[in-house]
C-alpha cells in the first residue's frame, strides 16, 4: 500500500515538475524576442550586428537610437495618435460588443440566429479583403486622413470576436438575478449595467485581445491615413527605413517603447485574463 502511494506521488511530482519545466520553456520563448530588441536598442549600429546576444556594455552600449526617436521625429504625435485610435476603439469594441452580445443571449427573436451566424461569419472573412471598399466608403464620409476612419475599421474588425466570447459568457449569468431586478422596476439598461461586472473576466480577455492587432496594425494606416498629422506609431516609424539604408538603433528604440502600452494593459487586466481563459474549465 505504501509503494503504491509513494508511486502516486512521485508521478503527481514528475507531472508537476514538467508543467513547470515547459510553462518556463514557454515564457523564455515569448520573452526572448521582446528582450533582444530592447537589448539591441541600447547598442550602436556595429554591436546590433558584430554581438547581437550580447549585453548593451562598454563601447557597445549607445542610447543615440532612443534620443534620435523621441528628437528627431513626431515620435510623441505617434504615439498619441496609436493611443488614442486603440484606446477609441476598444472602448467602442467593449461598449457595442457587450450591448450586443447582452442583447443576442438575452432575447429571443426572430432574426436571432441569423445575426449570430453573421457575427460569426465577421471572424471568418478577413477585413482586409474589403479594403478597396473601405477606401470608398472612408472618401464618401470623408474620413481619409483622420484617425476616425481607423478607429471604425478596427471596431468592425474586433467586434464579432468581442460578440463571439461575451455572448457565452452572459449567457451563463443566473435569470433569477435579471428576473428580481425586473421585478424591481429595473429598466433593460439597468440590468445590462448590473450584469457586466460578473462578466468582467470576458471583458478583459476581450480588451487584450482587441488592443494588440489595433496597436501593431500597419495596413489601414498605411492605406486609410498616410498624412503627417495622422501617421501612427507603427506607419511613422517607416521613416527610419531609407532606400539605402535602415537606422535600427532608432526602429529598435521605437519598437522598445511601444511596448510599454501592450504591457500596462496586460498588467491592469491579467487577473481578469486569465480568470476569463479558465472560466467554466473548474465547476
């Protein structure tokens, strides 16, 4: 009884041991590219070359790359200009979303199935391949060269995963606690604003996911906003890319600092994420 006890054990220990083993293989895979570009952004032009593994120290070591980036560009209107379009949109994309997906889970009417299979189909069809439509919608509403025009593309872009994950989870919420505010006088507004804190894990996982392809999207800023006052970060950091030759000491800086906003956002919201991936796994 004992050895069979003992054999138990030392299986749950080997299992535990190689989570760990394999969960501390995973995040040196995804820290690593991210600590080798703020490595290589402290460095000059001929240690990102001659030693790209190694530390930023001595003769190796040059901030010029970060100073060039915040000096000698509209760095800080970039910036502002990314922040505001991914912060824009997902607020739109958390709003309209969880409105949405309150009123698909909540409702029973005709064209119900309908407009859940259409949501559903938005997360098939890749946006981009309405591109030459949008451009001539963006002319007739003149919103070319505004930040605007990026934001409602990105919310039609995020909002059928936003309906897709918040759907599930507001349906999973109790009818005994809609039904007593009901019965409370409760207006349908109301119960919707009641109800969103228990979905706050969905929320969350919603948010992280729609700030990342908003904050690192290249494509409709390349094609929706190509002027000076509206380049974002992404698109203005193109002008480091010459014809001749590519100043990576200040592509690197530019790329160190937009990652600050990324990883702010997971902080803020990492409890929840994770609180949402894992939701329903454990009854």
């Amino acid at each position: 009884m004992q050895t069979t006890t003992l054999g138990v054990r030392l299986r749950r220990a080997l299992g535990s041991m190689g989570t760990q083993v394999f969960l501390l293989l995973s995040s040196v895979v995804a820290l690593f590219p991210i600590v080798l570009v703020i490595d290589n952004s402290l460095k000059t032009r001929e240690a990102i070359f001659l030693k790209p593994f190694a530390l930023p120290l001595g003769d190796a070591f040059s901030a010029a790359g970060y100073h060039k980036a915040l000096t000698q560009s509209n760095f800080p209107l970039w910036f502002a200009n990314s922040l505001f379009v991914t912060l824009g949109a997902m607020f739109l994309i958390l709003l309209l979303g969880s409105m949405a997906a309150f009123a698909l889970s909540e409702y029973k009417f005709r064209g119900n199935a309908f407009l859940t299979l259409l949501f559903l189909a938005g997360m098939m069809i890749p946006i981009r391949l309405g591109t030459v439509s949008i451009m001539r919608i963006a002319v007739a509403l003149r919103l070319i060269n505004t930040l605007w025009a990026l934001i409602l593309v990105n919310v039609a872009s995020g909002l059928p995963m936003a309906v897709f994950i918040l759907q599930q989870f507001f349906a999973q919420v109790p009818h005994d606690m809609k039904d007593a505010a009901r019965i409370d006088g409760a207006s349908e507004y109301r119960i919707y604003a009641l109800v969103l804190p228990v979905v706050k894990p969905a929320v969350a996982t919603v948010a992280i996911y729609s700030v990342i392809p908003v904050w690192n999207d290249l494509w409709f800023p390349l094609i929706l906003t190509s002027g000076n006052r509206t380049k974002t970060l992404t698109l203005g950091v193109q002008q480091f890319v010459g014809q001749y030759s590519i100043d990576w000491g200040a592509i690197l800086s530019s790329m160190s600092l937009a990652i600050v906003p990324v990883l702010v956002i997971y902080v803020l919201f990492s409890r929840e994420f994770v609180s949402g991936l894992t939701a329903g796994s454990i009854k």
